[in-house]
C-alpha cells in the first residue's frame, strides 16, 4: 500500500500512512496502486441528486409544463419516491465504468415522515446508496444542529461536507460537535482516476449561520477564496477538481465568473494588493476611510472542472457551460427537486496539454434527467400524448416498474410507513377544490390564491384576531392541488411546524419590513415574498435597482425625478450622500393609508419573527407573543368552515355574472364556483378524486379491488368522499391584487 500521488505525469509529497491517520477529517485518502491513465480520453459518469425534502413516498403533484418536456407524464401519477431513485442510481451504476453519486443536500424536511422521524430514515436511506459526497443544506438544520449531528452520527456511513462554514466546538456540551462530522473536501479514486470534491453550503438561507455567537456555533467564510485554497491545495493530488453545493444558481455561477459584494476596505486589502487574481475595488463608499465600505468584484475560481449543485430546485438540461478565468469549461449541472429526477451527466476527460498544472479537463459531455414517475423503469419512453393508447400503454408500464423498484429501500420504508399510519390520519379528506389553488401568483407575481387564504387563516385565527398578517410565501412549499384534499396534503403544503407569532409594528416598522420585502423580491424576478391579509401595498421592483445605483447626493434635490411632495409618487431622501426613497409604496391597512407613529397587531410565523430569511426588523420588535397555534392547523379550520357545494347552491345568486363574487359564511365565491357545483351535482361520479374519478372508485370498491385496483389503494375516507361530495367544503382561490408590482427601472430616468 502506498499513499498515491493522484495527478498522473506530477509529483507531490507523499504522506505517511501514520501521519495520513490522523488528517482524515481534513480528507487525506490512502489509496491502492492504479493503472496510469496518461494518455487516454477517459470516462466519468456522475449521478446527482438534490433537493429530496423527504420525498421519500411516491406523492401526486400537477407537473408543470418544463416537467412534462423533460419527461415526467401526466397520467403516470404517482411521482418521485426513493424506491424508483434507488433502483435507477443502481442500474445507472451499473451502466458506467467509472461512476461516482452527488447529492447536493437539503434531503430532510417537506413530508410527514420527517416531521415524525425527523431524519433518521432519510440519513438510513442514503447511507445504503453509498453516496460518495453530500454536502449540508440549510433545512438539514430545521430541527437544530443537534438533531443533525445525532442522525449523522448514528445512521450516517458516508462524506458530509461544508468547508464554507467553519463549526466551533466551546468548552460548552450543550454545542453539537459538527466539527467532528463534516469535512470540507473528500477524494475518490474512480478506478485510477482522481476526483477531488469541495462541499458548499448554503448561506443565502441560512440566516441562523450569520456571524460569531449564532446558535449554530458555525461562522460562514466567503466562498469564493475559501474555494480558491482549496482548489490550489488539491490540485497536486488529484486529476479532476469538483464542487457539491447548496449554494443556489447564481453563486454556484459566482465560483466561476467572480461576484461583487461590498466589505471594509481594510479586512480585504491584501486581497487587493496581491499578484494573483487580485480583488478590484469598484465603488469606494467612503473615500479616505480605511476602515469604509465599498464595493469589489471578487474573481473566480481558476482551477474548477464540474459544479453539481441545488438548492434552487431546478433542473439544468442542458448544463450551463461556465468560462473560468484561463478560457476553460466548467460544467455546472443542477437535477431539480422532490426525488422528481435523477441526473446523470456523462464527460469525455483528457489531459489537457494547453493547461497541464489543471491535469484533466472535460473535452465532451452530456446530460439527462431521468424522470420518476409511474413509469420510470420503461426504455425508451414513449412521449406524453392524451390519448387512449398511451393510457393503455401507462397502465402497462405502471404494472411493470412496481414490481422493479429497489426492495431494500422499500424493506427500510416499511416500518415507517406503519407508523406514520399510527400516529397521523394522513387519508382523512376535510374539503375538496375544484381546480388548483397555486401558491405562486397567476397574474405575474403579487398575492397567491393560497397565500390570500393561508394570511387570512392565521389573521382571523379565534386567539389572534389581528389587524395584519404577513407570511413568507416559501413557508408554502406545495400547491393544493385539484381533487380532494386530506391531511397528507397539508403536510405537503405546510411541512414546517410552525406557529403563529403575535406582535404590535409601529408603522415605520411595518414599512421598513415591507421595504426589505419588496428588496428581497427584486432579487427573485420582482415574485413577491410574503403573502399578506389585512392590508395591501405595491412593490417598486424599479425602486430597489435605482436605490442600488447610489446617486451621489447632497440634497434630495439632487435626485432623479425629485419631488418634495411624492406628486409623482416618490419622495425621495438623502441617505448618508446617496438617493434613496422607499421602494414599498401605497400601503393601505384595511383601506386606510399608513401612519408611521400608530401601532399595528400584526400576525406573522415563528420563523421570521425570529428574523429567519432575513426579517430583521421582526426580529428586533419586542412584543412578540407566541401563540401555540400551527399555521397548518389553522388553514385546516379555516377550510372546515368554507362553503360546501350544496350550502353554494343554495345562496348563489341567479344571475351572477363572470365578474362578480358573493360572500358565503363570510368567504368570496364566484361563477366559477358555482359552475363546479352544478357540474358535480349534475354527475357526482366525474368528480376528479385524484387518480380516478369518483365512479372508478366507487366501482373499484364494488369489485373489491381496494388496494390493488387502476385507482391505487381506497381508503375508506375516498369512498366516503366519493359517495357525497357535495357535503366536503370547497376550496377556491383568488387573487385581488392587495400586492401590486411595478417593475420599471427608475435607474434608467433621465433626471
């Protein structure tokens, strides 16, 4: 046995295998001799998946159009589950050479079995896949650092890796020793190939992991020169650099092209005097002051060859091809989320002799991702079409691949699943919607049909009765979807346990909070954050850009279109020498315009009034009441007490127009709904139940096929449902425009 120099053609130190025991943790590996590769064009495959949130079980989702393009089929519901991603990791592996399996974090939180189980079966789960590199998302947090360092410790068997956070372990056993468990970078030998490997974490949001003294006992680094030492320290000992990341798209972007962020001039200013690849001060804040602020670009990463990355959950089919510093390609890959896809990138390696201090570089690759459905083990799949024959065809392939999904993983599901059915009444159906209630905006990103119905749940809650509500719009990780809707769905839409937080804003605080809110969906394509009850307020996307822009000022005159009385709508101020005016305007609270100086009860969550994704200024108010009360728990009373179809029809109006709404125990409902109504009154049997309409269930249930018929298994709360649906409360969602965008760039005005 030898401690292997990994780059073929190069010679660096070689360690003792007694001084190498003691390096694990930092990622030293002792490897057997392996063939010299010099030479040859070589092959690597790699299998990636990110973003599980504990979509362990096949679950029913619309897919959305860039699904069904990239394979997932309409009619082959269920979707996902870790019994078919097993089973394709292992004959993709087996399709491949030289193989290794990414997966880029954040696989706990999103479904009921985590809630329950609270990581161990997914940590199970992956340790049986063997994964050769995972790095750490910020949900993996949800449940407290602890919680994560028990579940890695006790069911974990392979590298967990975040080298951008930089754990501490006090004199303090109330601290999780994460330092113990997580390393920055792993190095795997693909059969005599070198791959070296540097996990990054999330940062953007993680806000609990902000600066010395967090909870997590964990300082972030900055990513780009923490991965630039690392890539100049692997580069003598292995052949292939990659990165793991939960970073998000455009960081990941940032390892390779550079960014710019502003710091203290004096904490970087051997970053900028340096011969290499030196900072560049683009905007000084402070001139003459050492200690200011201003503004750099940060250069890329020289070095990189692949980035597999998530956190974003969207699929990257093609991969993007990034330019790096020196004119190479590197190949950023990302394989969507919810156990949906597997992705499987495929690259041509050769020595490259224009940069041979780099080794290996990709010379060709290619991509896909490889849908989960119902039908997922057919080859070649046939193309979604709405026919007759491709549903005699799905029907076919459904039969086959459940006889083929992995049985080791089901083998660990098995008990779970019993307890989960113990402990949580995930069938019971408490209303039914007609069509789905989206949790992102239809009309271009303001308020959501589920948002309006959720904020005004929590703020009409009996024990909160507020003025306000406000909820960040990713609390909601699910749409409802049409059919009915049980208790497993809102675990799917609200998988967070979290509770509402009472607490009285000055109106100046409740602007400064909407100001971060309309800055913070300017950084998301001007697609509104929050979802609001009680108030209204428009987000000037086109304010945020013109206040980055930083007019030079003296006066608030000395802005671009200034006026002192906001006649055209902007008032602007003068801000420490640059223009500034609020980019949230118009807000009304239950009609009424602002008052900065009145007190305003506000119902939000536990986890932005503690100042999670950001809201500080939540964070900072004092008042703050817990009420106990689940925000799942109270969307559920909520939808109780909605209108049933026959309680619609008896007070509908007879001549409703399209654009008219009447009030049903005090909720809007419009023709649309009284259309559905008459619809599953006319023909209760073609009510969509999900799966089948209430005809094959109820005919399945006839013929005794209740767990293995065309519908899937039939629970007894589905037949219930089916053979009296217009006593289920109905659920419609609307939007009002109570968040109104505007998006032109003020920037660009002349002055």
């Amino acid at each position: 046995m030898r401690v292997s120099n990994a780059r073929s053609g190069r010679h660096g130190c070689v360690v003792m295998a007694s001084v190498c025991a003691g390096l694990i943790s930092a990622g030293c590996i002792i490897e057997q001799e392996q063939a010299l590769l010099d030479g040859q064009d070589v092959r690597l495959t790699i299998l990636h998946t990110s973003d599980i949130h504990s979509r362990l079980l096949p679950y029913d989702l619309e897919p959305l159009t860039s699904d069904v393009n990239l394979g997932l089929s309409p009619l082959a519901a269920p979707f996902g589950g870790v019994a078919r991603m097993a089973a394709v990791i292992e004959r993709e592996r087996a399709r491949s050479q030289r193989v290794l399996y990414y997966d880029s974090g954040d696989i706990f939180q999103g479904a009921p079995i985590f809630n329950e189980n609270h990581g161990e079966v997914e940590i199970k789960w992956l340790s049986m896949m063997r994964p050769d590199a995972v790095v750490i998302g910020n949900h993996e947090f949800d449940e407290g650092a602890w919680n994560l360092f028990d579940q890695l410790a006790r069911h974990g068997n392979f590298p967990i890796l975040a080298a951008n956070y930089k754990f501490r372990n006090p004199a303090n056993p109330s601290v999780a020793p994460l330092a113990d468990l997580v390393a920055p970078y792993t190095i795997q030998n693909v059969d005599g190939l070198k791959v070296g490997i540097v996990g990054m974490g999330s940062i953007s949001s993680l806000y609990s992991i902000a600066a010395e003294g967090n909870r997590l006992y964990a300082v972030p680094l900055e990513q780009n020169e923490l991965l630039r030492s690392y890539v100049e320290f692997l580069l003598p000992q292995v052949d292939v650099v990659s990165v793991v990341s939960h970073l998000g798209l455009n960081e990941d972007a940032y390892l390779v092209t550079g960014y710019e962020r502003a710091f203290r001039k004096d904490e970087v200013a051997h970053l900028v005097n340096r011969n290499s690849d030196p900072w560049v001060m683009l905007e000084d804040y402070e001139p003459g002051n050492p200690a200011g602020m201003a503004r750099f670009h940060i250069p890329g990463v020289r070095g990189l060859d692949f980035i597999m990355g998530g956190h974003l959950h969207v699929v990257l089919n093609p991969p993007q091809v990034l330019t790096d510093l020196d004119g190479r390609d590197v190949v950023l890959s990302h394989p969507g989320a919810f156990a949906k896809y597997v992705g499987r990138l495929d690259m041509v390696l050769h020595q490259d002799p224009e940069f041979p201090e780099y080794g290996w570089s990709i010379k060709t690759h290619s991509y896909k991702a490889i849908p989960l459905d119902s039908v997922w083990c057919r080859e070649p799949r046939r193309e979604y079409e709405n026919t007759a024959e491709y549903r005699a065809w799905v029907k076919l392939a459904r039969d086959e691949c459940a006889k083929r999904e992995h049985v080791p993983t089901l083998r660990l599901l098995e008990p779970y699943i019993l307890g989960l059915n113990q402990s949580l009444d995930l069938p019971r159906i408490f209303a039914w919607a007609p069509m789905e209630v989206p949790r992102r905006s239809r009309e271009g990103g303001g308020d959501a049909p589920l948002g309006n119905i959720t904020a005004e749940a929590m703020r009409t809650r009996r024990g909160v009765e507020a003025e306000i509500c406000l909820t960040n719009t990713l609390g909601m990780r699910d749409a409802i979807y049409a059919g009915p809707v049980n208790m497993e769905s809102m675990f799917n839409v609200f998988p967070f346990e979290n509770y509402i937080t009472l607490m009285y804003l000055s109106g100046s605080e409740l602007q400064e909070t909407l100001d971060f809110v309309t800055n913070r969906s300017a950084d998301r394509g001007c697609q509104s954050q929050v979802q609001i009850a009680g108030m209204s307020f428009t987000m000037d996307c086109g304010q945020v850009r013109a206040n980055r822009h930083r007019y030079p000022c003296s006066i608030p005159a000395d802005c671009p279109n200034y006026s002192a009385d906001g006649v055209d709508g902007i008032a602007w101020d003068c801000r420490a020498g640059a223009c500034f005016a609020h980019p949230a305007r118009d807000i009304l609270v239950n009609g009424d315009p602002i008052d900065p100086t009145w007190s305003y009860r506000v119902a939000t969550n536990d986890y932005i009034a503690g100042g999670g994704s950001g809201f500080r200024a939540l964070a900072r108010n004092t008042t703050q009441i817990d009420t106990g009360i689940s925000i799942r728990e109270s969307l559920i009373d909520a939808m109780r007490n909605f209108c049933s179809c026959e309680e619609i029809l008896r007070v509908a109006p007879g001549n409703l127009s399209s654009d008219e709404t009447f009030l049903c125990k005090g909720e809007p409902v419009d023709l649309r709904a009284v259309r559905a109504c008459e619809t599953i009154r006319d023909n209760p049997g073609g009510i969509n139940a999900g799966r089948c309409s209430c005809d094959d269930i109820l005919t399945s249930v006839g013929q005794g096929n209740i767990e293995d018929g065309p519908c899937g298994r039939i629970t007894p709360a589905m037949k219930d449902f089916c053979e009296g649906p217009l006593r289920v409360p109905m659920i419609m969602g609307y939007e009002d425009g109570r968040i109104a965008r505007r998006v032109v760039d003020r920037s660009l005005e002349e002055q």
